[in-house]
C-alpha cells in the first residue's frame, strides 16, 4: 500500500510527540497510567460508569472496575 500522498493530521502529530517523549515506539509500551500521568490526569477504577470530570483544574477519568480488560 502507497501511502506517498498521506499527511498526518494534527492530532497524530500530537499523539505522536506525546508517544516519543514517554519514550512509547511499541504498542506493548503503551501504559494508560503513565500516560494520564504525564497529562495529569487522575484515573481511578471503581465500580460505576466509567466517566470523566474537569473541575477546575481537576481532571479526573474514572473507569469501571467491573469491565474486564482483555490484553495479549
């Protein structure tokens, strides 16, 4: 597959330089804590509907304990 007429959007270009710079270059290196670290975002599992909230300068995601995460 040719892809010489493909350009990035601007928010793969941000994933991107956020990817780079938490020295992620493999899909296995990828860690949702680390991340939402470097972002600061506080994550919490519990067991409710995963939502988020901005308050303030809070920001919080909270994801549902309950789901069963599949990972390989």
């Amino acid at each position: 597959m040719v892809m010489s007429n493909y350009y990035t959007t601007n928010l793969e270009d941000w994933v991107t330089r956020l990817y780079v710079s938490s020295k992620v270059f493999h899909p296995t290196q990828i860690n949702k804590e680390n991340i939402a670290r470097k972002l600061g975002i506080f994550l919490h599992k519990k067991p409710l509907p995963s939502y988020f909230e901005f308050v303030g300068r809070y920001r919080g995601i909270t994801m549902d304990s309950n789901l069963m995460i599949i990972t390989n």
